[in-house]
C-alpha cells in the first residue's frame, strides 16, 4: 500500500472519530454538564469537611472548655486515689484530648499492685482511671525486711513491718535476688503452682469460715503444709491442692474440731487422718 493512501485513510479515520465524538458530546450534554456539576459539589463538599474538622480539632485542642477540672480513680481499695493520679502525670488544667493514653496507662502501671487500667475520658473535662489492684496475700521475711506477694507470686514492696496486714507467711523461699514488680525467684514450679491454688481456694471458696490461714510452708516439696489458726494441714505434694484443701477444711470446720490443735493429713488418697495435741 502507498504512504500516501494509509496516510491519507488515517487522517479519514480521525475525521471520522472526532465527528462522532463530537455527536456524542452534542447528544449528551446535559448529562455530561450535571456529572460535572456533581463532581464540583463533591470535592467542594470533601474540601469543607476537612476545613471543618481542622477548625474542630484546633477548637478543641486551644479551648479552656476542655481543659481537665477532674480526675477520679475506680476500682482501687489498696493505694491512695492521690497516689495514682500522681504516677499518671495528669494534672487539672491539662487539655482532655492532648495526653495519650497507651503513654499514662504505662506510668500507672509502675505500681506493681496496678494489674491494669482504663482511661476513661468523659467529655469536656473528666477524666476516670479504672484501675484493677493485685491483693496482697503473703509476705516473706528476709534479714529485717517483710517482702508483700500477691496471688500470682508478684513482689508487690518492700517493708519494714507488715502489722494490720493480716498477711499468710511463705516459708523456704530464696529472697537474696527478688525484685519488686517480678515474680517470686521461686526455683521450682511446684512452689508457683502452690502459691496459686492456695490463693485460688482461699479467695473464691467459702469453706474456709472464720479460720484464718497464717502460713504455707514450701520447704520440702513432697511434704507441704498449710498452718491454719492452731492447725497444721498436712498436703504431701502439689497435686489436687483444693481437693485436698477442701477435705481438711470441711473437718476444721465441723463444730467438734472447733480451736483443734494438732494435725490434718490429707497427703493421701483415702480418709484423712486427724491428730490432736494434748
């Protein structure tokens, strides 16, 4: 084919296209004018929000209305509500919307006895930490210090004297390397495991009545003991700890045993066997 001919046959082909598009654009008109008209509303609409949220948020991070007039704690019954707003380094004053709250929940949380928090903001100017508080249940002595635990074998502090406590003692524990805010330097899981399902029985059973338990003794593994009022509940090992607590307490309990002083062996399958010192 010449060059002259295709080129020719091409410029026929784009006469031909524009012609058509520009039938197109004649028969569609008003259609083409509102979809325009409607894609300028849109980005005028898009384009007013955002001046609006930014003059918003700028409201809100300038206006004194949002400035912090209170600060309340729930959920605490061991620290001073004073105590833990000041580890949250938050202040009256301070603008609700400026702190963040991953940043105060980690500076609350240095406490040990703080197991969590929640930052609760209420609009314009309160702000609520809700907090959940580890209980203090035992404490070890080491030289002239008390060390407090929690249910979890935590080292909630450090103390020169635990009187009005009312603390159960951990014996034959190692407290040459204990940390506060760690865990027990417990060197055997067994003594972890017993820690826990004593606090376990204590604190979500009734059973127990009116005895107050005073010590649980980790010294020899296969010969644990739980000291309760004047009595000694003989456990053996770890296993079914709250079976076997449930045993011995159901005996403490029945009214001839009342102020028992000896032994209850629960170390064993079968019945247990009771021993009173004369």
């Amino acid at each position: 084919m010449p060059y002259a001919e295709f080129y020719g046959g091409e410029l026929m082909d784009n006469k031909q296209n524009k012609k058509e598009y520009g039938k197109y654009i004649l028969e569609n008109k008003q259609a083409i004018l509102s979809k325009k008209r409607k894609l300028k509303s849109i980005r005028r609409g898009i384009f007013g929000i955002i001046i609006m949220t930014s003059i918003l948020v700028t409201l809100c991070f300038n206006l004194d209305y949002f400035d912090i007039g209170e600060i309340g704690v729930v959920g605490n019954s061991t620290l001073a509500s004073e105590e833990i707003i000041k580890l949250s380094e938050l202040s009256n004053g301070n603008n609700i919307f400026k702190f963040q709250s991953n940043t105060v929940k980690s500076k609350v949380l240095r406490n040990p006895y703080i197991l969590d928090v929640k930052i609760q903001r209420r609009i314009p100017n309160i702000v609520n930490l809700i907090v959940s508080e580890g209980k203090a249940m035992f404490y070890v002595q080491y030289d002239d210090s008390f060390y407090i635990v929690d249910s979890n074998a935590i080292v909630l502090e450090k103390r020169s004297s635990i009187e009005g406590m009312n603390l159960a003692k951990i014996e034959g524990v190692d407290l040459s390397t204990a940390k506060i805010g760690d865990v027990l330097p417990l060197d055997n899981e067994e003594k972890k495991k017993a820690i826990r399902e004593l606090c376990d029985f204590v604190y979500s059973n009734n059973s127990i009545g009116s005895h107050v338990v005073s010590a649980i003794q980790l010294n020899d593994l296969v010969d644990i003991k739980v000291l309760v009022d004047n009595a000694e509940i003989k456990l053996g090992t770890s296993e079914d700890m709250k079976g076997k607590l449930s045993k011995a307490f159901s005996i403490l309990n029945d009214e001839k045993y009342k102020g028992f002083n000896g032994y209850v062996d629960v170390s064993f399958k079968g019945n247990p066997v009771t021993y009173k010192r004369e």
